[in-house]
C-alpha cells in the first residue's frame, strides 16, 4: 500500500470511470459485497434463469413487434402478398400481424421468437416452482419470493393470453368469446365487467387496443417489478444448497460471481436466446395467416388455448352443463364454477409455504434443500397436485387426443373426470410408498454399505454380497436432513391442573402433523447408535 | 369372428369376379362397337348398369340389400346419386370392413371403371346427386380468398383451419382433407356423406364449391409453404405445446445441465 | 389460534457438524470441504490450450454467423419461399436468419461457458450466511425510534387528524374507481335482443340471397343472416355474434318436441348458431343423429328434439327462432327469439 507513488501514478481509464460512478452511487461497497458472492452450481439452479432470460427475450422482441403492430379493430381490406388473404375484410391488427409475418424482412422470426420464447418462459417458470416446491426451498426466509415467483406465473398467464388475443385471428378470438362468455357467468356482476370490459357488446371495437396496453404495459410493467424483486431477495437470502459435505445452514458452498458464475449465467442467457432463435427458424408456431380473422360466426375445430391455459380450458370442458334459474336470476355454475376452481387451484400452491410453516411450527431459516424423498407428504401433496394439472391439459386438449388416439370424446371426458379426483389420490399413495421406500434404501446403504455386486463364497459355502462401506462424506450426506417428531395436542390440563381448552385449530395441526411426521409416515434415519452396532458387532458380515 | 372373416372375403371374392366381368365388358364392347353413337352411349349405359349390378351384388348386396332398398346393416340406397357411390368407394370406405362409429377410409379395391359401373346401377335406383364432371369441380382460376372465407363459415368447425379434421361426438370424426381429391371434396359437399351434412347447390352453388376447393388446396397441399418452417400437424396449441415443453424446455435443460456439470478432473497423478 | 405456538421439542437437532478429531466419534459428522481436485487443464497447459482454441473458435464462428445474419438479410427477398428437406416450402429468410441468428448467439454462449468450465478457477469457496432477522439490539433502537417518530408527530394524541387522513386517503382512490365507468355502456336489455324481429328474410351466408324453402333438404346444413346486415355494415360483428343462424331440414315425424315442430317451416329448423355455454359458434351437425356439437367445449345437442343438451358443459337448449314463409317464398322470421342467445348471464332468469 503504497499510496504516495499510487496517487501520483494516473490511474487507468477503467478505474477513472468506477471512481466517478462510486463517487456518485457507491458502487465499490455494493461491489465489496456482492462480485465475488458465492453461487452454488446444479443444473436445477438454472431453471429459474430460463425463465428470467426467455422473459428478457420476449421483452426485447415484443419491443421490435409493437414497431409494426397496429392495435386497431378498424376494419380493413386486405392488400398484402399472403395470397388465400386477398380482399378478406379484417382488423387492422390482423392485417398488421399478416404484414410483420410476409411483409417485414425477419418479422416473422422475432414473431416466433417471441411466442416460443412465450411458451418456454411459462413451462420453465412451472417446472421451477416445482424445484422450489419439491426441495422444500420455500421455507423461511424466502416465502415472500415465493410468492413473488407464484405471481410472475399467475401473470404470465394473462400477459401471454391478452397476447396471443392481439392478432384477433379466428382461434384467438375464440378465446376472448370464451373469456367474456365465462365473465359473464360470474354472479351479479358479470354483465357489467363484460360490457366495460368489452366497450359494449361482444365484440366491439376496442378490446383489442385495451388487451394491447394491458399486454405491452400494465402486466409486464408489473412483472418487471416482481423479476427485479425476486433477483433482489435472491441476491439477499444468498442461494440455497444441496446437503452435501462441507454445506452446512450457515454457509453457501460454489463458485464465486465473478468471473465463474459471471460468465456461466452470461453465457446461459446467449445459449437459451440461440436454442430459441433455431427453434424459431425451424418451427412454425401460432401461423395466424392460415387461422383466419376473427369472426363471431365463425368457428374451427381444435379451438385451444395456449399450453399453460389448458387446465383451464379442461375444467370448463369436463364440467357438467349445471345452471340454477331462481327468482328470475340464473346461476351459471357450469361455467364459474370452474372459474373459481381454477383460483382455488392456483391459490392451493400459492398458500402451501404458510401451511407447512404452521405445520411444522418451524421458526428456524432453512437453507439446505430437502431431497423430495425425506419429505414424503410434501413430495406426495406436490405430485398430486402436478397430476391433477396434467389431467385437466388431457381434459383441456380432449378433441386433439380422441382423433390421435381413435378414442371418443365422450369417454376422454368421463376419464378426465373422474380421473380429476381419483388421479391425485392414486399420485398421492404411490409417491408416498415411493418416498418411503427410497428412504429406506438410504437407511440401509448408510448401516450397510453400498451393494458392490461382488459376490463371495465364505468358508462354510454360503454366498453373499460384499457390501462396501459409504465414505464419510456420502454418510454424511445421506443422514443431513432433518425429521420432524409430530406436534402433540399437549396436555389438557396447564400447570395449575385447570382444563385446558383445545382449539379446533390446534386438534387439527397435530393431525395434519401426524400425517406428515407421524409413525409410518416417514422412515426413521440411522442413528449413530445402530451404525457403529452393526459396523463392530458384524464384523464386515455383509 | 367367422361372421366377419366371411365378410371380409367378400371383396377378394368381387376381385375375381370383377376381371371376368372386365373381360366380358371389352368384348362386349368389341361387339356392339360399330354401332351409331347415339345407340352406343344408350348401350353402354345399359350395359354398365347390368355390369355395375352384377358388382353390387357380390360386394354390397349383403348390406345394402339386392335392390338397394337398405338393411339393419346399411341403409337403402335409392336416390343417394351416382355422386355419393363414387366418393364412398373411390375412397375406399365402401365396402365396409366392420361396423363402428365411423367407416373409416381404405385402399381402394375396385377400379375406376368398375365405380362407374356400380354409380350407374345405384343411379339406376332413383334419381340424386350426379357425379359432377372435371369443369364441374376444377379449382382452377377459383377465388381461393373467397373460399377461405365460405371455407370457415361451413367447413372449419369441423376439417379444423386448414383441414386437418377433428373430432365429432362419441368416436367420430371429421377426416383430415390432406389426401382428398377436389373431386371426392366436390363430393363430399354435394352428398353428405356419413354424419356430414351436404351442401347442395340450392345453398352452395358450384362456383363456391369450386373456391373452396381452390382454397383447401391451396393451403393443405404438397406445395403449401410452411414459412415458418415445420408446421407441427398444423394442429394449433396443444402440438405447439407438447413440442415447447419436450424440446424447448428439453433442450435447455439439457444445455443447463452442461453449464452446471463439473469438468472432468485430471487423474490423481 | 397460532398463538399456542409448538414447543421447540418437535423440531430436530441440528446435524453435528463436527471437524476432524470428532468424524471419530459420530459416523455422520461432516467431514467439511474436500479437497480441491485440478482437472485436466490446470495440470496440462497443452489441455487448456486446446480449451483456448475452442473458445476462439466457438467466438469467430459467432462472428461468422452475424456476417451470415446480415448477408441472408440482404440477399433473400421477404417473398422468397425455398424448399428445404426435410421441414417443406419455408421462408428463406425466417430460416436463415433465424438459424444465422441462432448460432451467432449460441457460440457465444458456448464460448463463455467452456471458458468457465475449463480455464476460470473451479475452486469451491463457502461463504459465511448471517441471520436475515436483525439483532434484539438493533430491533429495540428501531421501535424506540419509531415511537419518537409518532410521539414527535402527535398523531396519537390528536386523532382528529389521523382520522380526517385515513378517511381523505380511503375516499380519493374512489375518483379513478369512478372514472373506470367510461369503459362501456350499462348491460340494460341489450343481451336480451338480436336483429331478428317479425318478417326479416333468412340470407344465405353463402349466396347473400333469400333462402326459399325447397332450397333446404333433408340432410343439409346452411347458414343465415337477417336481410338487411352486410359484412361491410360497421357493427357487422356485433350484430352477427347474436343473430347468426344454423339452418336444417328434418322430418317433421323425427322432431321430438312439439314446439320445435310448431316453429319449424315443414321441418325447417332455424337456431341460433352461438352456443349457449360461452358463445363459441357451434356448428359441428351430424346430419344422421341430428346432433350438433360443439368444438370449443363440446357441449353436444340435439337438434331432433328441442336443441335439448344431451351432453357437455352447456346449461341450456340452443334458442330456436320461429319461421314461416312469406309471400314471395322465401323463408322469413316471425319475430324474435323468444329467449336471449348466446352464454347465460346473471339478469338472464
């Protein structure tokens, strides 16, 4: 630390510039803190980037599409050079989205780019919610982020469907004629949101232009805010880990931001916009030009939406047709019923953090994830839940399966409804014993060593498989994770031998924490005890 | 199933007995050729009707019945048009193999000069639609924007955006248009075959017949650009979503794995 | 409810996380760390030479590609349609743009993060975690000084003005609440009527001609409109999503219901052609079993007997439109539909 000869040397140019900006925004104390702050590597990590990056991709070319995009229901002639089109009358936005696909040089690619990029980023958000979900990652501290990331998906959805709406082809305007016949079956109200929502009656002029700012601003106004914050408690909670030697609670075991995970999540961000720019180049998605404007008196079969509104679509089809006419009002149940259940759906896993927490009365911070199988009811309630999604997208797509399959539509239906109900529960069951069993599996590689699939023949004849002791660290990491014991009611007499009252509340917690902690329903890990019983007494025997 | 093995054999039966009577027609034909023109056309009306009886007897009587009066098996065929012959069995559906909820589409088993001879002996029942001829059903120079558009008002709830069928009630479907001639379509339209309604020219004259032929083959033909490139069965979300899933998110998750992956380390040396 | 909080028993210990001479003691203590293992690269300079190539290599071909990009954007027409096996007719420069594109960021990509696998450091390091919660102390100066705040502000001692605030601040986001009632027009009546009223011919959607009614066989399906609305007609959408028509012919002796057959023309049948589950245009008819389905939903009806829902999610019939005949035979309503069309809605009764 020289500092005479260093403040007369002129400092280099970089360094010239990082003082300025510190002496403005402080950016060495934010640098001190995080440019060599430790990321933990695995692939399951980088779910979460595929959708951060597919996000910034459809930001970037849904930037490039509004150049050319008229969000305008007047209508028009068509004049353009996709042939089966000419002089069809349409909107301008159908017109519009012709020209971006046959008359703009590229447009049809960041088209595609975009949409695909559309679907990607709500399939990785899914299967990263699953991650989180299944290695228990939701714990204390990071609800919040949780719910920050339940958002993103929520929002996702309606940002992606008011966006396949703006080309008012004839599918997509199918789907806004769903949506507001579905708006309209809400009790009270729905006549009225229906015409504020619309301008009027069904269709009218404005819908399009109204999908258009609520598509380009409000949503992704929004979820650019939720992105950033997630980033920001992501940065904050510092990532969680894996159990593994040397991982413990209070530290993050990986490689620092810079330059390893700088480079790996950069690069990441140019590999997924290249997997999505060939994919664009070579597959055709959304081809509105053979779809049609839209038309209220017109009509296609294969009418689905997008993939992550097809639960949706399958619990309005499976439904049954129910609707209550009383006191000169009518009750359409068979369309808000399954309104509500797909609230209640979304709402299910939004909630679940909060009541496992009450569950498990836990206040403590959890940093090292859980492997599914040490935590089986979670695992099972998470797998049912995924199979009852995946039944309403069978429910969803059912005309597409009945003519792929040869099977009829009416018995795709009853399968997808009963199967709603009988599939969870069957998930549920299996993934439990599947829990359970690969729980005990563990228990016996640690006492027993791993099977080596040498066999050897002892003195006397007998035959056995000589099984090889785990190293210490693979104990280790095979005995990390943490059991619960399950909550007792407590005594219902308190100390002073007065009776206590029971809230249901409480009657019902050591219920739910039975079914989680209880006898049988998680495999006691191996005990230091045992280990050293079967490692000394049997003398290698196994 | 003894049933239906020798109901089967029916077709292989006509086969045999078809040649023959191809034998027989040409040198009856050699026969009366010199005749005058008139006579000849009446003749071999005549004639094709006999032939087209003797074809019906062995391949479609069994169902239909001997004077095509229709059975529990098939139904009467009096007045359904040499039209609806020529599509039902240029396309292979008839002969039926089995019953079910729909006669699916076959090989062809019979020639065409042997469907014209069964058209001309159920015409011969009663009158109805008339097989339509080349100028009739030709899309050529036919208003295909025009088309797209009749073609979404009558056509797509069922054959689907570009005619890639989809499914009707209880196993049935509407099939896809892809190897459908404009003839069979022009067909199609004019008889109603099956569970499909028809569209007679008293609501859907010939010319709009015409533009939605031009319009179905325009866009599902062998030269139909995909500019977008693979169309993916042209089935619209659910094909779009099975391949974003399975090899979109595939592929990243593959190349993750990569970037995640821990470098080979060098042999304890 | 929560307030009986689970005593700390049920919770597990923690793991012992237990150094050198304790891995004796407890078989599942963690061993820490292991050891850093070089790879091949960092032993082997020819290895991370040829890792350094690659790099290049996968950056120039990025550049090569962007050239590619470029040169494919000036070369192709936006018409140009070229057959590539096996994908079809694509768009020459939807494919070479999108795969120049592609590869030019893909190698990038690629470059960096063989670089980071290869060359950059791959030694594991452990940062420390601290406690997200904030020390008792900290927490104790931060309620102290938040009770000097609202001491400061006396908003406890004079709650007039905390609730001529509270009020002020509930009431003002009421104006954009008010303001949102531009959107549209009020519901009154308007579900409730379609176009169609007494002596309005049927037009063909195909023709723009009157139907007659020997047009219509048995067996057919056609489509129709109210004389007078033109697709030009600036509400053309409106109107038609209402008063569109699916037209059939059955045997009166195969019509089921009574009233259908009452407001038929000789087993012409006029229904409305939205559905009356959420509005798609139902149109799949299956001229044998006179069921029509559905396709976005497939609610199934028969149209044999009263449009009567015989499956699906659909809650009531199809509404039929009562038709006769006019004078010069062509097929014409005899008034509107009796019920609204399309989707039930609360008002609907």
């Amino acid at each position: 630390m020289s500092t005479t000869t260093d403040a007369k040397r002129k400092a280099p140019a970089g360094e010239r510039v990082a003082d300025w900006a510190d002496g403005r925004l402080g950016i060495y104390s934010l640098a001190k803190a995080n440019m060599r702050k430790i990321f933990p590597d695995h692939w399951s990590f980088m779910l979460g980037e595929i959708c951060l990056y597919s996000f910034i991709i459809i930001i970037l070319t849904g930037v490039y599409l509004t150049l050319f995009f008229h969000p305008s229901m007047n209508e028009v002639h068509y004049h353009g050079s996709y042939v089966p089109m000419q002089g069809i009358r349409m909107t301008e936005a159908y017109a519009s989205t012709l020209d971006i696909s046959f008359d703009v040089r590229g447009g049809l690619l960041i088209r595609q780019i975009h949409h695909w990029a559309a679907l990607i980023f709500i399939a990785g958000m899914f299967v990263h919610m699953m991650r989180v979900f299944f290695t228990g990652a939701f714990r204390k501290p990071r609800e919040i982020n949780w719910l920050f990331g339940f958002l993103l998906f929520a929002l996702g959805m309606f940002t992606g469907f008011t966006g396949y709406s703006l080309p008012d082809d004839l599918l997509s305007g199918t789907g806004v004629r769903f949506t507001q016949g579905a708006i309209l079956s809400v009790p009270i109200v729905g006549t009225y949101i229906s015409m504020f929502l619309f301008g009027g009656e069904f269709p009218g002029h404005d819908i399009i232009a109204r999908f258009y700012s609520i598509h380009i601003l409000l949503l992704p106004g929004i979820m650019l805010g939720l992105v950033v914050a997630h980033l920001i408690l992501v940065f904050y909670h510092k990532h969680t880990q894996f159990p593994g030697p040397g991982r413990t609670n209070k530290n993050v075991v990986g490689m620092p931001l810079l330059p390893v995970y700088m480079a790996k999540a950069g690069g990441f961000f140019f590999l997924v916009f290249g997997v999505i720019a060939v994919i664009a180049a070579l597959f055709t998605i959304n081809p509105i030009w053979a779809l049609g404007p839209y038309r209220p008196d017109q009509v296609s079969t294969g009418a689905q939406p997008d993939w992550y509104m097809g639960f949706a679509e399958g619990l309005v089809r499976v439904m049954p047709g129910w609707e209550i006419n009383l006191w000169g009002h009518t009750l359409v149940l068979g369309v808000f019923i399954p309104l509500v259940v797909f609230g209640l759906v979304l709402a299910a896993i939004a909630v679940y953090p909060f009541i496992e927490s009450w569950i498990t009365g836990d206040k403590r911070e959890h940093h090292i994830l859980d492997r599914p199988r040490n935590a089986p009811t979670r695992t099972a309630l998470g797998v049912a839940w995924v199979t009852s999604y995946m039944v309403m997208l069978i429910g969803g797509g059912n005309d597409i399966f009945a003519t792929h399959l040869h099977m009829s539509i009416n018995s795709i239906t009853w399968f997808v409804r009963i199967f709603y109900f009988v599939g969870p529960v069957i998930a549920f069951i299996v993934t439990k014993r599947i829990c359970m069993g690969l729980q005990r599996r563990d228990r016996d590689k640690v006492l027993h060593g791993r099977e080596s699939g040498i066999i050897k023949r002892l003195p006397h004849g007998e035959f056995v498989e000589i099984h090889e002791p785990l190293s210490q660290s693979q104990r280790y990491s095979l005995t990390a994770h943490e059991q619960y014991e399950p909550a007792e009611v407590g005594p219902a007499v308190d100390e002073n031998g007065v009776e206590r009252k029971l809230t249901r509340g409480e009657k019902l917690r050591a219920k739910l924490s039975k079914g989680y902690f209880g006898e049988g329903n998680q495999v006691p890990k191996a005990t230091a005890e045992e280990y050293r019983e079967i490692s000394s007494g049997h003398g290698g025997h196994h | 199933m003894k049933k239906l093995s020798a109901r089967r054999r029916h077709p292989l039966a006509a086969v045999v007995v078809l040649l023959l009577a191809l034998a027989a027609t040409g040198g009856l034909y050699a026969a009366f050729a010199p005749a005058s023109k008139a006579q000849a056309d009446e003749t071999a009306q005549s004639l094709a009707i006999e032939e087209g009886k003797k074809l019906y007897s062995v391949g479609c009587a069994s169902c239909h019945g001997t004077g095509g009066q229709g059975t529990t098996d098939g139904p009467s065929l009096v007045g359904v048009g040499s039209a609806a012959v020529d599509f039902q069995v240029a396309t292979g559906r008839m002969p039926a193999q089995q019953p079910g909820a729909q006669v699916p589409k076959k090989p062809v088993i019979y020639d065409q000069a042997q469907i014209d001879q069964l058209a001309a002996y159920v015409a011969s029942l009663g009158p109805g639609p008339v097989t339509p001829t080349e100028k009739q059903y030709n899309p050529e120079g036919a208003d295909i924007a025009r088309g797209g558009d009749l073609w979404r008002t009558n056509c797509a709830q069922c054959h689907n955006f570009t005619g890639e069928g989809g499914a009707l009630t209880k196993g049935k479907y509407a099939p896809s248009l892809e190897d459908s001639t404009p003839k069979q379509i022009y067909e199609a339209m004019q008889t109603g075959p099956q569970n499909m309604p028809s569209f007679p020219d008293t609501t859907m004259p010939e010319k709009e017949k015409k533009d939605i032929i031009a319009y179905v083959k325009s866009v599902n033909g062998d030269e139909t650009p995909t500019p977008g490139g693979f169309a993916l069965g042209g089935l619209g979300p659910v094909s779009e979503g099975l391949f974003g899933w399975i090899f979109g998110l595939g592929a990243l998750i593959a190349v993750a794995i990569w970037v995640a992956a821990h470098t080979a380390k060098a042999k304890k040396s | 409810m929560s307030s009986n909080e689970i005593s700390d028993k049920n919770l597990p210990h923690e793991q012992g996380s237990a150094h050198g001479t304790a891995v004796a003691e407890n078989p599942f203590a963690d061993p820490g760390l292991p050891p850093h293992k070089p790879r091949i690269q960092d032993v082997d300079e020819q290895a991370a030479k040829r890792s350094e190539r690659t790099v290049a290599l996968l950056f120039t071909v990025s550049m090569l590609a962007t050239i590619g990009f470029i040169a494919s954007f000036v070369i192709f027409p936006v018409d140009e349609i070229v057959y590539v096996w096996p994908i079809g007719h694509v768009s020459a420069t939807n494919l070479s743009l999108g795969l120049t594109l592609g590869v030019a960021l893909f190698c990038i990509g690629a470059g960096a993060v063989h670089w980071a696998r290869t060359l950059m450091s791959d030694e594991e390091f452990a940062d420390d975690r601290h406690a997200i919660e904030a020390a008792p102390e900290v927490k104790a100066k931060v309620m102290t000084d938040f009770a000097d705040g609202a001491r400061e502000s006396a908003i406890g001692r004079r709650p007039l003005i905390r609730n001529t605030m509270l009020g002020a601040l509930a009431m003002v986001p009421l104006s954009g609440v008010v303001l949102l009632r531009e959107l549209g027009p009020l519901p009154e009546k308007k579900l409730f009527h379609t176009s169609w009223k007494k002596g309005l011919q049927l037009i063909n959607m195909n023709t723009n001609e009157p139907l007659r009614p020997e047009d219509v066989v048995v067996g057919s399906l056609t489509f129709a409109k109210p004389e007078g609305l033109e697709e030009d007609d600036e509400d053309f959408n409106n109107k038609i999503a209402k008063d569109a028509l699916m037209i059939v012919r059955i045997q009166p002796q195969d019509i089921k219901d009574r009233r259908e057959l009452e407001w038929s023309h000789e087993g012409i049948v006029a229904f409305s052609k939205i559905c009356t589950h959420v509005g798609c245009p139902i149109s799949l008819y299956e001229q044998q079993t006179h069921h029509v389905l559905c396709p976005c939903h497939q609610s199934t009806f028969d149209l044999s007997d009263g449009a009567r829902v015989i499956f699906g999610p659909a809650g009531h019939p199809l509404p039929q439109l009562r038709i006769g005949v006019n004078g010069e035979g062509n097929l014409e309503a005899l008034g509107d539909f009796a019920e609204p069309v399309g989707p039930a809605f609360w008002e609907r009764g």
